[in-house]
C-alpha cells in the first residue's frame, strides 16, 4: 500500500479545522447551563485568585509598614486570607469535575453519531478508506477533540477571564504603572503569531503520520498469516521502521518548537517582573506608591504571565483538536452513496415469493470501468441458481448488488417485482441472507451469533435453527454449549464449527433469498460432508443462488448462469452445458470433477442422494 506521509498544507487547514469544530459545537447545546455553571465557578475562583496579593498588599500598607503595627489586623487579615483560597480550592474542584463531566457527555455523543454514521455508510466507502485510519477517527480523534471541551475551553474562559480581572485591578492600584506592564501585550501577540504557523503545520504533520502508524498496524495485523506464509516480517518490520520514524521526528520537532514558544513566555514574564521591580522600587523609593502596592504589582505581575503562559500550552490542545476535528468532520461530510428512498415500498416479509430479476443491469466499481454488462437473468420462487466464471468474472458483483451494498449504474433489480431501491434496506436485509466463505463470528456466545444479538429472535428458536442445520451436536460438545463464549472470529472453533453456525444464523433469520458464497469451498472432504447436509437444511424452501468456485457444487442446480468478463455467455442446466461444449465445457474439463469423485469412492448413489454435494477432490477454479 502506497503510505502518504505528507501533512496537509497547512494555510487550507486552520479554516478548515475551525469550522470543523464549529460544527461539533451543536453537540454542546443541550448543556448550555453546565456551561453556565462552569463560568459562575470560574468568576469565584479567579475572584479569590486577584484578591489574595490585594489582601496581603493591605495587610502590608494598613497594619505592617505603619509606625503602630496591628497584629489584630494582620490576624483578621489572615483568616479573610484563608477563607478566600478555601472558596477558590472549592470553586476549582467543582468547575473541573463539572466541565469533565460536560465534555466526556458531549465527546461520547460524537463518538457515537460517529460510529453510527460510518455503519450506514455503503461498501464503496470502506473500499476507499483504511480501517486503521477509521479507527483513529472513532478512538483517536473523538478523544483529542474531548480535549477541546476539558482543557481548552476552561483554559480559554478561566485563564482569559484572569488576564482581565487582573489588568482591571492593576489599573485600580496604580494607572501609570499599569500603562507601563500593558507594554508587553503587543510583545507576547508578536510572538503569538511568529510561532501559531509553524505550530500548526507541525501538528497536522504529527497527526498525519501517527494516522499512518494506526493504518499500517491494523492491516498488518489483518493480514498477518499472509506476511508469515511467505517470510515478510523483516520487510513489514523495516516499513514500520520508517513509518515509526517519521512519526518520532515529527514529534520531537513538534515539542522542540512548542517548547520554544513557551519558554520565549516564560522569559519575557521574567524580564516583566524584573522591569517591575526596578519600576515600582523607584516610585517606592520616591514616596509614590506604597510597599504593598508594589507587591500587589509585582504578584499580579506574575499572575499576568500565568494565563497567558497557559493559553499558550493550551494552544498545543487547540491545534490538536482542530486537526482531529477535520478528521472527524472529513467523514461526517461524507453522505452514504446508498440510502433509503424516501417513501420506502412496503414489504411484508411473510408475503414474498423469492422472484428475483436481473434486469438489463451494468455495474462498475470506477466510472468508465463497468464489471458486468448488461446482466439479465431471471430466478423464479424456491430455485436453485449456480454462478460460475473465472476470478474477475463479475460473480460476487452480482450478489454484492442484490444485497445492494452498491447500486447499478444502469438497469434494475427486482425482488416480486418490486424495485429493491425503492425498499428500506432494513427489509431487504430481511429478505436476503448471505453466507459467505469467511464467516464473521463477534466476541460472545454461540447463542448471540445465531441470532446476531437480535432481542426478536429466543433463545429457543436459535437451538431450534441449530438442530435444522445439524450444528447442535457440534455445540453441545463445547464446554458451555451454547453459552460458550467465543474468541473475536471464532477463533476457538474449526472453520466447518463456524460454517455450522452461521448457517444456524440464517435460519434463525429466515430470509426468503439466500446467496451462497461458496460456503465450502475451504473445507476438508470429511468435514465438507457433514457442512453440506447443513447446507442444504439451510436452501429448502428458499430462492437459492450460489457463486461457485467449484463446479461440483452446482452441478444439480436448476440452471447455471456462466459469467465472463462481466457478461453471461451461457446459462442452462449442468448436462445442457456440458452438451453446448463451449465455456462451461471448458471450465468442468479443467475442474476435474469425475475424476476426484472416483478418487475419493463417491460412487452414483452417493453422488445422487446429495445434491449439491462438492466433490473433494475438486479443485480451485
């Protein structure tokens, strides 16, 4: 896979994030008076803050540095003092614990219209995404934009309040000394700006390559049997290498520059106290101000730099989540190419027949790259179809359009007649079951993937679907039978284990059509025989299609579509092919079907009783 680890450009980032951040601010509406709440906090507190060197700048002019000292004073003094950092430790505890609260309520929210978002998407969309990078938006992303609500937004309201609350009381202590300290403003927004590109550039750069970190991992651990089989480790482990590269220079020069920045404050707020304290000595010396006052300026001097200095650390928070934030509203801008029609046709499961019609449809994953060209077939209630053709074909084309994870460009497919556009994809997902050759079983019970969760469907009905497809036996020998907990994929169970139970599945679901994915297709001989009783528990009844990889499979269906280069050149039953001697001919000479039947004793009764039977010694189309 071909990694970018480019950032974005960074001048069409910082709109682009701020706006994305708007965007999730809707999210904070229903807790506008926690937000209220909040501030009435933060205005105690920061309160108590500007009053403590008030207090002790009283205490110092009124009842120390007078010729009659006041230890009564300085004692009432004292306890007012206490009382203050009492009301402002209360106040600070109660705005932190609130605004967590807030913030966690409101990153939980998005994190989960996030993920419903991305359920309703089609397939096309996760053809064109990474399922790591995925994962970040959902884990990564929704956590660092939480960020944004906790640490920035208390940083932004309480620190910023402070920088004002405190210039207004140095104001009221001394107006020209105050006019003096106001000098360093336009400094510390000089340096703001000197530094906000670069910081910014230098996230969305950090972020890109960790995104592509998260990308590689996941698919190789996806894929790791693969790159085991043929000895990639030190390949994908140098690869990581320069991914995890990358991802360190990014970051080590991200904190150098945010060091730089913070340190460029810290220093100028050293240089402002020692100003102040040439300054305000002088006026002191001249009998202009008291010793208080000047101690009062010199701690609020402090103070100034202290909000200041923390909406600067902040402003790592703030570049972070506007990045993550355009992640996140990269996908949330991104509407589902398949969704329902407006006013859905009304469908009664009940009432189905199972006709299904392929009608003069076309269907490309790219435009101008059409994989099945004017597809028309027609499969009557209770039929068992068979798919054939070479890899490529356009085989699971067809059943990924009648579960309409994509829509044809051209032509319609019906189910009784009925549009399954104009259906809500909730009730074609009723109608149509799907079994595929790699069964997904989820973390849980046997109980809970038989019957995906659903509260409709009992427990008994699920036992009952199991002893159809003969998967009861199979799960009454696990050690908790059907309250067997399952490792993620089944992983604790055999690949006919699974096969059994996901045919359970469907008949726990009943669907009316079921599209077959070469459910055997893996399986050993003897393994193979006693899924294909299930198999075929599961079709009874039911509209049937199959995509074949080995002939065997459907060489007792009704009738045999075959598929090549997105056409169908022929279609009839498995004798009338075989009689055309054309492709299909082709295709059951190389399968060498008759010849793996008598290798493994599958004799004519054998072959006749089990229709649909795969022969063993079949081989890979």
């Amino acid at each position: 896979m071909n990694w970018d680890h480019r950032a974005p450009a960074a001048g069409s980032g910082t709109g682009a994030g701020m706006h994305s951040l708007t965007r999730l601010l809707p999210y904070a509406r229903p807790y506008m008076w926690n937000f209220l709440a909040v501030l009435g906090l933060v205005v105690i507190f920061n309160t108590t803050s500007v009053l403590q060197p008030y207090l002790v700048k009283i205490a110092i002019d009124d009842d120390i540095s007078v010729s009659h000292p006041s230890l009564h004073g300085v004692f009432i003094i004292s306890l007012v003092y206490i009382a203050v950092v009492v009301v402002g430790v209360v106040a600070n505890y109660l705005q932190i614990l609130l605004l967590q609260y807030t913030g966690q309520s409101i990153v939980q929210r998005i994190r989960q219209d996030l993920f419903e978002h991305i359920e309703r998407q089609s397939m096309s969309f996760f053809d064109e995404r990474a399922l790591g990078r995925l994962v970040t938006n959902v884990s990564s992303d929704t956590e660092t934009v939480s960020q944004f609500f906790t640490q920035f937004f208390l940083s932004l309201i309480r620190d910023g309040l402070s920088v004002v609350m405190i210039v207004v009381a140095m104001f009221q202590l001394d107006t020209h000394i105050a006019l003096e300290c106001m000098i360093v403003i336009p400094v510390i927004f000089a340096i703001s700006l000197l530094f906000r590109r670069q910081l910014r550039q230098r996230y969305q750069t950090t972020r890109t390559r960790l995104s592509n970190i998260v990308a590689f991992l996941a698919e190789n651990l996806a894929g790791m049997r693969i790159i085991q089989i043929f000895r990639q480790e030190d390949r994908q482990a140098r690869a990581f290498a320069d991914l995890n590269g990358l991802h360190y220079r990014a970051n080590v020069a991200e904190y150098r520059l945010s060091v730089m920045f913070n340190r460029s404050l810290e220093l100028l707020g050293n240089v402002a106290v020692a100003l102040m304290a040439w300054v305000g000595g002088t006026a002191v010396l001249h009998h202009a101000i008291l010793f208080g006052t000047l101690y009062a300026f010199i701690s609020y001097i402090r103070q100034f730099f202290q909000p200041i200095n923390s909406i600067t650390q902040q402003w790592n928070t703030l570049q972070s989540s506007m990045v993550a934030a355009e992640r996140i509203g990269g996908v949330l801008r991104v509407q589902p190419a398949i969704v329902d029609p407006v006013r859905p046709a009304r469908v009664k499961a009940s009432r189905v027949r199972g006709r299904v019609e392929f009608d003069h449809v076309w269907f490309g994953y790219r435009d101008g790259q059409p994989v099945l060209k004017d597809i028309h077939f027609t499969v009557e209630p209770g039929q068992f179809i068979g798919i054939v053709g070479a890899t490529g074909a356009g085989k699971s084309s067809i059943m990924n359009l009648l579960l309409r994870f994509y829509d044809p460009s051209r032509g319609s497919i019906r189910i009784d007649g009925v549009d399954i556009r104009a259906m809500a994809q909730a009730d074609l997902h009723r109608l149509v079951g799907m079994v595929q050759q790699d069964v997904h079983l989820f973390t849980g019970t046997v109980l809970d993937n038989i019957r995906l969760f659903r509260d409709d469907i009992d427990e008994e009905q699920a036992i009952r679907a199991a002893r159809t497809v003969g998967a009861d036996r199979v799960i009454e020998r696990l050690p908790d039978g059907y309250q067997t907990q399952l490792f993620a994929k089944g992983a604790n169970l055999s690949m006919g284990e699974r096969q059994l139970i996901s045919f359970a599945r469907i008949v726990a679901l009943n669907p009316r059509v079921l599209v077959l994915d070469e459910a055997t297709a893996n399986l050993d001989s003897r393994t193979e025989a006693w899924v294909q009783r299930g198999l075929r528990a599961v079709a009874e009844n039911r509209t049937t299609l199959v995509i074949a990889h080995r002939l065997s499979t459907i060489r007792e269906a009704d009738r045999i579509l075959v598929l090549d280069r997105g056409r169908i050149v022929e279609s009839g039953r498995h004798e009338e092919l075989l009689r055309l001697d054309g492709y299909y001919a082709e295709l059951h000479k190389k399968s060498g079907i008759e010849d793996g039947m008598q290798v493994y004793g599958l004799g004519p009764r054998m072959q006749r009783g089990n229709r649909g039977l795969l022969g063993p010694g079949a081989r890979m189309l």
